[in-house]
C-alpha cells in the first residue's frame, strides 16, 4: 500500500468542462456559509508529467452574513482506488471583496519534496472544501470532482519524401503518456489514433484512417501519396489521459 498525506506550498495567486458538482450535505447546506463558486486550474484538467515541476490552484469564493473568516480554511484535493490513496491539501489565502464575500485561493507547487500519485489515482478527485464564518457557521465538504490526468505525448514520422505522386509512404509514430510509477513516458497500448492529412495550401486536416497503437504504443500504416501536404496523428485523449495532437509532417510529392 502507499499512502501519503502531501503538504501544499501555499501562494496568493491562483473546472475541465469535466469537473462534476455533487450536491453538499444536509449538514453543510443548514449552514450560513454559502459557496458561491469553485475553480479547480482555471477550470482545465490537472495534467502531471514526469517531473515535480507542475502546480495548480483551487479558488473558492464564499459568503457569509457576518463575513468568511480565515480560521480553519482547508482545501484538499485526493483520490482512493483500492490500496492506493494521494492528497494534496493545505490552508488558503483569503481576500475580502466585500463584508459578507472572500475568495480564497490555494496554491499546490509540486517540488521534490512532493511526489507524483500512483498510475492508478489518475482520474477524477474529489475536491474538498472547508471555511468558517466569522460568527461560527461552518461548511465542510465534498464539493465537486475534477479530473487528473497523466499527460501524453505524440510523435509522426511520414517517409519517404520526397515521394513519386502515386507512390506508397509509411507513417509511423509513437503514443506515450507518463508512468507515474516509474517517472518515465512509455507507450500508450491498443489506443485508436487518427491519422490526418492537410494539404499544402489548407489549414484543414481530414481524418483518412484510424489506427490502433500496438504493444509498445507505436502506430504504423501505409497510404498513398497524392498531393504535397502534411501528415499528423491525433489522439482524443481518455478520462486518464488528455487528448494529443503531433506536429504535422510534411511530405514533396513529385
């Protein structure tokens, strides 16, 4: 089993379409600590690589009558599946923008103090919320998910080139997404991938095949060369990894 309980760097600066509301408790809701709006990294995914370099931010903005107060706010962010459990969590700067109205913010930094989850936490997590008003009202809960994802990566190769018109090219590539496990990318297995091709003088791709990835995540097919343009993969991503796209290839066709 690994287990952790992450500290969070705190900063005053700083959801996915994703993100998932669930309703607050009975016990929350008969509270005068209303939540007005949560935003968990602007609203995008959490992608984490390979490297502790990443960070991301949840935002509450909350009323009260007598005023949100900075005692015992506390955010975290965490998933369970199985053995395995991650958090990040910590206390979030207030900022008044009225007498009744704050915005707290908390800022998570990963360094390398503070490590990647578990391969099998990435998806959604739930995301916790805990604030005070000045007169003692509370709310603590579970106020949404949001989604954590193991960022991907793609490459295209199109050959040859340049290529008689008419003739057959082999485009091949790479789907690799990171191993949390191991803090390497390795390839992404029996995922369909599109392969597009835009012609020189449009910013237009058009899907021509679907291919699935193979053992070691590498895509390979043939098509025949009729027109200079560029050839790309294209990844739509899944609830565990974000959707990718490779750098066009360009390809002379003679």
């Amino acid at each position: 089993m690994r287990s952790a309980s992450i500290g969070a760097v705190v900063t005053s600066t700083l959801a996915l379409s994703g993100s998932v509301l669930t309703a607050p408790s009975a016990y929350a809701a008969e509270t005068g600590v209303v939540i007005k709006s949560v935003s968990v990294n602007g609203g995008k995914a959490i992608v984490f690589g390979t490297s502790r370099t990443e960070s991301f931010t949840i935002s509450v903005t909350a009323s009260d009558d007598s005023g949100i107060s900075r005692k015992d706010a506390y955010f975290h962010i965490e998933r369970e599946k199985g053995d395995d459990f991650w958090t990040y969590h910590g206390v979030p700067t207030c900022t008044a923008s009225s007498a009744t109205t704050s915005t707290c913010k908390l800022t998570i930094k990963l360094d390398k103090d503070i490590d990647l989850p578990r391969n099998t936490l990435a998806g959604n997590w739930n995301v916790y919320v805990q604030l005070s008003s000045k007169d003692g009202d509370y709310y603590g809960d579970d106020y949404m998910t949001h989604p954590v994802q193991r960022r991907s990566t793609l490459s295209v190769n199109a050959a040859p080139e340049p290529v008689a018109k008419g003739k057959k090219i082999t485009v091949t590539g790479k789907l690799a997404r990171a191993n949390w496990d191991r803090y390497i990318y390795a390839g992404y297995t029996n995922q369909p991938v599109q392969l597009q091709f835009r012609p020189k003088n449009s910013d237009t791709y058009t899907t021509v095949k679907t291919v699935m990835t193979n053992a070691t995540g590498n895509l390979s097919t043939t098509v025949t060369a009729a027109a200079d343009g560029y050839w790309r993969w294209n990844f739509a991503g899944t609830s565990t990894t974000p959707a990718v796209k490779a750098t066009g290839d360009f390809v002379d066709v003679r």
